[in-house]
C-alpha cells in the first residue's frame, strides 16, 4: 500500500473480501451453492416451461439456459432494451419475496399474438392481460417443482401483472438479486432473451430447502447382542428359532390374499346395459365460502380466494363424487384437464 493512498489492485481486494482469498460468497451477496442450486432447479424445469410456450402460442418453442447470476439494478439495465415487458409474480407463501419476468417489447408482442391469432398486435391492456396469463401458466408449473423438490405445499404467488415500460421504470429489487437468462427459440432459429428475477431471500430459501430435501436420511442401526447384529425376530431363551451365531435369520414375507372385490362375468354383462346413460362431469377449480353481505357486494373485477394453492390440480367430479385429478390445459381456444391421478376406488366407494 502506498503512503496516503491506495492502489486500484488493493482497493478491489478489499471490495472482493479484504485479503484476495476466494470465498463462496459471489460479489452480489448471493452464495456460490445457492447459485448453483437454484440453476439446476430451473435446468431440469425449462422442459416444462418449453411446453407450456408450445401449448399456449401453438409453436415449437424450446428454451435454452438459464444462466444465472447475482447482479444488481445497474449491471441489468445495461442488458435490456429500452423498453421492456414486465411482469411482476412475488412470491407471497413459501418462499415469500421478489419474483418477476422480464422480456423485449417485439418478444411480448410476438406471444400475445400468437396467442391470440392476431397480427400486428398492440401492447394494450388486452395483451397485457394475455402476458399475464401466460406468465401465470409458467410460475404456476414452476411451483409444482417447487413443491416436489422441496416438500413445501404451501408454496403461491400473487397473480402477475404485466407492464410494458422504458427500462428505467422495471420495478427491480433495491439490493442485489440473482438473474436467470433464457434463450427463447419460437421454431425459426432466431433466439431472444427472456429474463427472470428472483430476489435474494427467495434463492436462499429455496436452496435450503432444496438442499435440505436432499438430504440422505440415516437409519438407525439393528440392535446388537453380544456384539452380534440381531438381524431377525427374537426368540424366546431356549427356543429353537434363536440365532446367537451371528448367521442372519431367514425372514420371509407373508402373502396376503387381496380382498377387492373381482367383477364376475354377470357383473361385467350386467355393466354393458348402462354403457350409454349420460353422467355429470365437472371440474372444481376450487371452493369458498362467503357471506350474504360479501356475495351482494360483488362487482365486476372483485377477486374470489379460493382454498387451492396455485399450480394444485382441479377435481374432476361425476354426479358431484371426487373421482380424479388433473391439470387445466388449453386446447385452440377451449379450456381443457389433462387428467394426472384417479382416485382409488377404496376412496370413492368411502364417499357413497
């Protein structure tokens, strides 16, 4: 160090850590580890995302990436184009805080109008509104991956909203956040970027509860006896069944007879007569329940909670009984369910 100040090599040292040694910790504050977790999450999810871009706009769009880093507010803007389609999706359960999506203007029209088979398509309240929801569809799969990664149902975001603003305007996180760059190929081979932020608490949280879901879970060792591991059932001192030579026990499974019921050929002929009666079938997005004075309060653009997190499946019922599950797709222009799980028929019998 020169006297009365310092050079640019000790003046990085110190903005680096102090002392030129690495260290886990990334300039933005984020972790190397959680940078590395949240990455492999978001790898192994990008063909889910693909899918639903697919679906949605009716391309083959496929996504390469993510890469992702911890920045900050200055070093991101110098990336964006001037004017930006934002859409903000916080977290508001589970992993509570800052998440939202960012992409260019010309890349926000080219999915609202493909999504709504229009040309020359304006960035109105309409398209807007349509972003919004394709945005829903992938932070609504995402949470689905979240929940099996890390066991944590209770996982929901606030619905997106999208705004289409100059890039000084993007409502980013004040302190520093971790970005993951997409490359969006729509089919043709010209790829655009697509960004999504999560903010520093969100990444922590999610890889520690990542990392602790993976966590080897140990079991507890056989008791032993006279330094020999008892690997079988105890017998009664004197008995003939006991195995103190330290050999392991014999053990085998008993066989158990299934006691569902089987169709006779009757039964099955029988079934063939009601072939053609026509049954109810809905699907539940979700319940509530409200008072009077709530229900004659209601407007148009009043929101109803339900009791399903989103992302959660939808009940599909028949004459009003549970008897699967499934995810809402969109087929053209029409809602659809994918059907994901068929309740067993121990549980729906219980329901009659």
């Amino acid at each position: 160090m020169s006297e009365g100040a310092l050079s640019q090599a000790e003046i990085d040292a110190l903005l680096s850590g102090g002392n030129g040694e690495s260290s886990t910790a990334t300039a933005a504050g984020g972790s190397e580890d959680e940078r590395k977790t949240l990455q492999t999450f978001l790898t192994d999810s990008k063909e889910a995302l693909s899918a639903n871009f697919s679906q949605l706009t009716s391309l083959t769009v496929s996504l390469k990436g993510p890469e992702v880093t911890f920045t900050n507010r200055d070093a991101i803007l110098e990336g964006l184009p001037d004017t930006v389609t934002a859409i903000k999706a916080d977290f508001n359960s589970g992993f509570p805080g800052e998440h939202l999506f960012l992409m260019s203007e010309e890349t926000a029209k080219k999915i609202a109008s493909h999504m709504t088979h229009e040309e020359d398509i304006k960035m109105d309240e309409m398209a807007l509104s349509v972003i919004g929801e394709m945005v829903s569809n992938l932070v609504g799969t995402q949470i689905t991956g979240l929940t099996n990664k890390t066991g944590n149902k209770s996982i929901a975001s606030v619905s997106p909203e999208a705004t289409n603003v100059p890039k000084a305007a993007v409502a980013l996180p004040g302190n520093d956040f971790a970005s993951a760059v997409y490359q969006l190929d729509f089919g043709d081979g010209n790829t655009q970027p697509f960004w999504e932020i999560y903010g520093i608490d969100v990444v922590g949280g999610i890889a520690r509860a990542i990392t602790e879901k993976e966590k080897p879970q140990h079991t507890a060792a056989p008791p032993h006896r006279n330094g020999v591991a008892m690997t079988g059932g105890s017998t009664p001192m004197g008995g003939t069944g006991g195995n103190m030579t330290g050999s392991p026990t014999n053990v085998q499974s008993v066989q158990f007879p299934n006691l569902m019921p089987h169709a006779t050929a009757q039964e099955q002929g029988n079934i063939g007569l009601i072939m053609d009666v026509f049954m109810e079938m809905t699907v539940e997005l979700g319940r509530t329940k409200k008072l009077i004075k709530e229900i004659l309060g209601m407007g148009e653009g009043t929101i109803i909670e339900l009791d399903k997190l989103a992302g959660e499946p939808v009940d599909i019922l028949v004459n009003h009984k549970l008897i699967a599950k499934g995810e809402v797709v969109v087929i053209d222009e029409n809602f659809g369910v994918r059907v994901t799980e068929i309740v067993p028929r121990t549980e729906r019998m219980s329901e009659v």
